[in-house]
C-alpha cells in the first residue's frame, strides 16, 4: 500500500518507516528546512499549516494509509509556548484531515495520540486507563490532542472519514536523543560515575519500547477494517514511579553514585499518574507487547553503552 507518515524524521518516525518500507511504498513528510534522516523513501517537504502545498501532495500521493505522528511533543515546553503549540498541534492536524476527507483512496487515518490526554485525575482514580476513562487535559500539547480527537470523530461522523486513535504511552529506546526520561537516566550514568542530576521522583509512568510500538502500527495496518473507527490504549499496565525507574537502572548499569532529587522545577500543572491497559486492542486485534520493561531498558543501555563508553 501507500503509506504517508508525517514526521517521519522523529523517533518513530524514523523507526515506523523503516519497518513498513520493506512491505509497503512509503512516502514521508519532514519540515521545508529539515534534511531527511531516513533514505529509501519518498520525502516530501511542507509545514503542516501549508493548505495548498499539503492538499498537492496527498493529491500527487494518494495514500491509502496516512499516519499522523507530526507534532511538538515536549509538554513542559507547551506551558510557556502554548499559541506555538496549539497552532501546529491542533491546526495543522484539521488541515491535514481535511485535504485527507478529498483522498478517495485512503483507507485509513492513524492519529499518534497521547496518554497525556487523561491529564489529572483523582487519587480515587488511580488505577490503569482505558478508553472510557475521562479525559481532563492539564497541559497546552494534551489540551491540543484532545481538540484533534474530537475533530476526527466529527469527521468520521459527517464525512465517514476512516481513522484511529492511538493513545500512546511514553515510548522508549531512542538512539539519537537524550532529552527524555529513560535516555535521559542511562546517559547521565553513563558519563558522570559520581552523582547525577533529576527532577522528581513521585510520578508514575508507563513505559512502551519501540519495536512494540511499531507492530502495533504494523497490525492496525493488516487489519484496517477491525481498527477503523477505534480508539485504543497500548498499555502496559506496568506503573512505576520515577524514584523506582532510576533505581532500576542503576542496577542494571552497577552504577552506585549520588541522585540528586528535585534539581529541575516542578513542572506546571504535573501529572502525577499515568497508566494504561490494553486490553481493548489485545481483544480487538490481538496485539500485546512482546518486550517487558527489564529487556527494553537492557536493550537501550547496551546501545548507549557502545555509544558512550567505546572499549
């Protein structure tokens, strides 16, 4: 088939491309001033917010599975830049949604959603998230997400525009970016034996490593029909705290220096808990995550270890 990933340059991008590329046509889309970081694949250059540009492309394309993973992503940084990120985030997803409603051959829209959506919740409700948990954004990026939610239901409604919705858990196992928590840990442990420098530790989070990111990506494509017009958590349910996440590194690297709590400011409107089940999707389409949190962050040190620590 062929397939239009936005961001194609990120993380999972980058990785999701790969993957399909060996079955499928793939075409990406990075920003005008972007250079591609994968080959073998059709690039396109535009910024989402393009009307015209974005309408010619998928026109010249006519992609029958569209991916939409192009978005800011840092949450903290939509505190303090929120007009920046409800523009690219919201706007650009409705353009691109609407140039994609005039794609007669498109089968399918999977819109990258995120866990963040859920926002704050009552301590009552501390337990995992499905589909039917209540969404109460806390952040500008979540707030955004949401919006897109609910314009793609209204498109499903009033055009039968074919999507779904991946609520994503914080993924993990990047090799070419250390701002994010898992890499963030490993790499701090790697270069300082002494003592490193973390926020704080009361969070709890969910963690998902890439290769079973991409089958789940993988799957929805084999099963268009079962996966149109659903909403799906990806799980697991597999909660720690960051405290605890730290912790289980530093075993696993033998690392015994000093942690350094409550270096960074909290950040506004935090979230404290985020969890998820994927039980819907196991039943619906079968998929579950094949690598435990103990394997992925073995596999992510040992690729970090080669970068870092060279013999």
């Amino acid at each position: 088939m062929r397939i239009f990933i936005t961001g194609v340059n990120g993380f999972i991008g980058q990785a999701l491309a790969k993957r399909l590329n060996k079955e499928h046509l793939v075409f990406g889309l990075i920003m005008p001033n972007e250079k591609p970081k994968i080959s073998n694949i059709t690039i396109k250059k535009s910024d989402l917010l393009n009307f015209n540009l974005i309408d010619q492309i998928i026109q010249k394309i006519k992609p029958e599975v569209i991916i939409h993973l192009a978005a800011r992503t840092e949450v903290e940084k939509s505190f303090y830049e929120p007009v920046s990120f409800s523009t690219i985030n919201y706007s650009g997803t409705v353009n691109l949604i609407e140039q994609a409603c005039k794609d007669k051959d498109l089968k399918l829209f999977i819109f990258a959603s995120t866990m963040e959506t859920y926002g704050w919740q009552s301590l009552d409700n501390w337990k995992p998230f499905d589909e039917n948990t209540p969404q109460n954004p806390n952040a500008p990026y979540a707030v955004a997400k949401v919006g897109c939610e609910y314009y793609l239901k209204y498109a499903g409604r009033a055009y039968k525009f074919p999507y779904t919705i991946l609520r994503q858990t914080n993924t993990y196992g990047r090799k070419d970016n250390d701002f994010f928590v898992v890499e963030q840990i490993i790499t701090q442990m790697l270069k300082n034996k002494k003592e490193i420098n973390l926020g704080y530790n009361e969070p709890y989070r969910n963690f998902l490593y890439i290769d079973d990111l991409i089958d789940v990506y993988e799957t929805i494509i084999n099963n268009i029909d079962k996966a149109r017009g659903e909403i799906f958590c990806l799980g697991p349910d597999n909660a720690l705290s960051i405290e605890d996440l730290v912790i289980k590194i530093a075993k696993k690297l033998n690392w015994h220096g000093k942690m350094n709590w409550n270096t960074k400011p909290a950040r506004i409107g935090e979230v404290y808990y985020l969890n998820s089940t994927n039980k819907k999707i196991k039943k619906v389409l079968g998929w579950q995550p094949k690598i435990d949190l103990d394997k992925g962050l073995e596999q992510t040190i040992k690729y970090w270890k080669k970068i870092l620590c060279p013999k």
